[in-house]
C-alpha cells in the first residue's frame, strides 16, 4: 500500500533506502538508511521498502532525493556506481532494481521526468552478489557500507 500525497512531510532533502529485508543484498538500503540514523542530521531518512510510486510523490515534496538501491546497470558485482536522474537515459534500459515491485527504478525516474518535477534525484546503486531469501547481506556487500554512508553524507552535503 502506497503513501497518499497529503501523507508525505515536506523536506529539502530526503534519503531514501529501497529493499526487501528478507532477499539477502536487496535489503542494502534499508540497512545503510538504519546505520545513517545518528550519522546525519537535518534530512528526512526514509525506509522506501519496495514501492516505487512513494518516490514519485516523495520527488514532489523534496528538493534533493538520495536513494540507495541494489542495482544492476552492468557493474561488476559488488561495485557501486552513482549517477544522477537526469542522466538515467544512458541506462534506461540497462538498470535493474531488484527492490522495486510495482514498477522499476527506470519508469518511476522516467515519470518523475515525464511528469517535469524538477527534483534533484542521485541514486546510489551496488550490484548485489545474491538476492535469494535470505536476512542477512553477503559478506563481500556489507563490507560496501561504510562506502556507501561517505557517498551519501558527501552527496548530502552539497
């Protein structure tokens, strides 16, 4: 079930962690948004799950949106990539979100741009090593949070 548009608090900026806790790496932003929660203040953290929609409306109500996601846009396993929204045409097409279900990261981003809301949008993405059932995060990308949370508080910074 999705967040209704007056249900969601107005922020400059937002991080959001998308994820399945319960599918091994694709719970990777969930726990980086858990271990940021006394790292960073003044920005709204969000536990976006798994539902794409939310970040529609989220880019409505935010200046600045950082989401940190399991994605594949053909990086090696396990490495991190950032890009910008606005330079998402070079992957359309090529980006997999393992977390999002009711539609991927690529059309809500295509929307978000269709529907010109002018937030600033920064994805954070590592290419997960397995996203079978499972609670825990492989070794090799749990090793990659202390990585990500820089690239988040230097992206959050500016």
């Amino acid at each position: 079930m999705g967040l209704k548009e007056n249900n969601i608090p107005k922020a400059e900026k937002k991080i959001i962690g998308f994820g399945n806790i319960y599918m091994s790496d694709d719970g990777i932003g969930l726990e980086v948004i858990d271990k940021l929660e006394n790292k960073i203040e003044g920005i709204e953290l969000i536990d976006g799950g798994t539902s794409a929609t939310d970040l529609i409306l989220h880019a409505k109500s935010s200046k600045k949106i950082i989401i940190i996601d399991a994605v594949d846009a053909g990086q090696k396993t396990g490495e991190i990539i950032k890009f910008d929204a606005r330079n998402v045409s070079q992957y359309f097409g090529n980006i997999r979100s393992f977390s999002l279900h009711d539609f991927n990261l690529s059309q809500a981003l295509e929307m978000i741009q269709n529907l010109k809301i002018n937030t600033e949008i920064v994805i954070i993405g590592i290419k997960p090593k397995n996203i079978g059932f499972g609670e825990k995060l492989s070794p090799e990308i749990e090793a990659k949070i202390p990585e990500i949370i820089d690239m988040v508080i230097r992206e959050a910074n500016d």
